[in-house]
C-alpha cells in the first residue's frame, strides 16, 4: 500500500535540540532518555532512544535532531516518551540519529 501526501501531512516532524540525555538502565533495550527542545511551538520533550551504540551522552547535548511530535505519548519502563527521534540503521544495525546538515530555527517543521 502506498503512501500518500495526505498520510505525509499528518506527520509533524520537527526540529529539535537536546538538552540532556541520561543513562536509562530501566529499559529493556539498551537506551537513553533525552530532554529535547522543538521551540516555542511545542516546547520540551521527553524521548527514549535506542541510540547507545553510536552516541555517548556527552555527545548528543546540543545536537539538532529530526523528531516526530503529535505520536500519543508511549510509557517505556515508567517514563513517558513523548517523541519519536527519527534515525536509520548503519551497516551494524545500529541507529543513528538523521539531523540536519546546519542549525536551524527550533520547532520548523519538516515538509
């Protein structure tokens, strides 16, 4: 089944800065919870992310990163994640986050 623009639209991807990121031991996956910055348009996030693989903690604050901001909110091991970070897997099925190439306006959104 195809996708269409319509079902694209619906998506409110946007642009966001992390402000901390912390161990999330918690988890059943390995993982850790962020704190992101999308703007005054959608304001602070939570988020758990699947990303110890590639990233230390001290190298994601102040990364801009891509983010999908109108899922429901999803309880992982007692937190609640309200963003879904946007990622591909490498070549060893680990992910690594997509952001964009210069720093953009928090919260603009993805079209």
């Amino acid at each position: 089944m195809q996708a269409t623009i319509e079902d694209f639209l619906k998506l409110d991807i946007r642009v966001g800065k992390i402000l901390e990121a912390k161990e999330f031991p918690e988890a059943k996956k390995t993982a850790y919870k962020l704190k992101i910055d999308f703007g005054e348009k959608v304001g602070i996030k939570n988020s758990s992310a699947q990303i110890t693989e590639n990233y230390k903690i001290e190298d994601l604050v102040g990364k801009q990163i891509l983010g999908v901001t109108n899922f429901p909110p999803r309880r992982i091991a007692g937190f609640k994640s309200e963003v879904l970070v946007l990622g591909i897997n490498d070549e060893n099925g680990f992910v690594t986050l997509l952001k964009v190439d210069k720093e953009i306006q928090l919260g603009e959104k993805v079209y």
